[in-house]
C-alpha cells in the first residue's frame, strides 16, 4: 500500500478500537431501533477498517481490470436479490439467504464488505429491510463474518485438493449459517437472558432461527454453486483476468 493508504487503514482501526471495545458489547438484518444506541456506535465503528481496506482493494482492482466491473455489478446484485428474499422472526430480525459467499470466493473479504454495505444501505433505505442505525451491526455479521469463514473454509478447502465444487457448496452454505450464529450472540449480547445470561439468551435465538434458516442455507449453497459453475462457462475470460488482477493486486504499490 502507499503511504497514505497506510495512514487511512490506520485510522480506521483506530477508530473501530476507540468505540468498538468499550461496552459489555454487542446482526443480520435487524431491525430500526432494536438495538441499544451504544450497540449501533460499536458495530459501527467495529466496520470501518474492512470498509477502509474495501475501498482501496476495490480501487485498485477496478483500475487494473476494468472487466472485472461486470463480475462486480453480478456480485452486487446477487446480494441485493437473494437477501431481500426474507422470512420474519419474532426475534426482532429474519431469516434469508444472505450472498455474500459468491463475493467472498471471487473477490476475498474486503470487496465482499463494500458490496454487503452497499446493499445493506439500499435495502433499509428502499424495502424497510434492516435500518440505518442498525446497519453497522448487519454490516458485521452478513458482509464481514459470514465472508470471512467462507473465504477461510475455500481457501483452506483448495489447499487440502478438496473438489471444487462440492467445496464452494460447504463454504457458502457454513457461511450463511455462521451469519447467524454470529447474530444470535450480538442479540444475546444486548438482551442476555435474565437465568442464564448471554449463554442463554444466545441460545434462545438460535433455536428460532434454526428451522428457517438451515434449509435457506442448503438453498444459498447450491445458488453460489450454479452461478460459479455459470461463470465458469460463460465469463472464463473476465474469470481468468480476475485472478491474475487478484495475485498481482498490490505488487505495484510502493
């Protein structure tokens, strides 16, 4: 990175460290005004160097391979589509797919975070879907944590020789479900269980989502799956160039 792309991801992390420590913390689509304000400011602020890593890996990619704009915009609109799919819960959030895992497997973490915000703004904004002061923490569980272990679980697939497409299957649908493993403990963390604590309350939320969103998740797994195997018959050549883009991204900073 340059020197002053250095300074902004710096920044950020300051920033995500000054707001998101402090409380006894603590989404997947959660509703406007479910969580405490305390809350919205952490997972805000716990966002910002993804988002600001997002930004510059973006940047870059988009200068060095203009084509990969169409894989971008294919990515984008295959979030925005099947996580506006949704069932509600009583648990004050709901159930859907989520997307992020075709984004995660094409373009690693950081991208799959500007696309997640981006789509995350739209939706409360258009459908209601989710809220402004809550976007931080649907940002957190959907477009960094769900992301994060499917990007991780792909790579670590690919090193073991494990099938490709069987493995693309696992990681996206393991994703979606880790979104909301990770939305029941913000949950749990701002409402914990009067008995038995965070543990508890952790629980309880899980429990509600569980007989929606495994089968979402088997769904979501299969969806990633056709469209990567689409892309691998229709768009080889801008494929091909994404990963040269991809091993070569930063190799010209200075």
């Amino acid at each position: 990175m340059t020197a002053l792309e250095k300074k902004f991801v710096s920044f950020s992390v300051a920033v995500a460290v000054l707001f998101g420590v402090p409380q006894t913390v603590s989404a997947m689509h959660i509703m406007e005004g479910y969580l405490p304000p305390a809350y919205c400011v952490a997972w805000g602020a716990v966002c910002l160097p993804f988002l600001a890593v997002g930004i510059i890996t973006m940047r870059r990619l988009v200068r060095q391979q203009r084509k990969t704009m169409l894989l971008l915009a294919m990515a984008g609109a295959f979030v925005f589509v099947i996580s506006s799919l949704k069932i509600p819960s009583v648990t004050g959030s709901c159930s859907h797919m989520t997307g992020t895992g075709l984004g995660a497997i094409l373009f690693g973490v950081p991208v799959t975070t500007i696309l997640g915000v981006i789509v995350l703004l739209f939706q409360a904004l258009l459908l209601a879907h989710g809220g402004l002061t809550t976007l931080g923490a649907n940002t957190c569980s959907m477009a960094i944590a769900g992301p994060l272990l499917t990007w991780g679980l792909y790579q670590i697939g690919k090193k073991l020789r494990v099938p490709r497409l069987p493995l693309i299957f696992l990681a996206s649908m393991l994703g979606d479900l880790f979104t909301y493993c990770v939305t029941s403990l913000q949950l749990a963390l701002a409402y914990p269980s009067a008995q038995g604590g965070v543990g508890a309350s952790m629980t309880e939320f899980l429990l509600v989502f569980a007989p929606t969103q495994l089968p979402l998740a088997v769904i979501e797994g299969l969806l990633t799956m056709l469209v990567i195997m689409g892309l691998e018959t229709y768009a080889k050549t801008e494929l091909h160039e994404l990963r040269e883009g991809r091993r070569g991204l930063f190799h010209d900073a200075e």
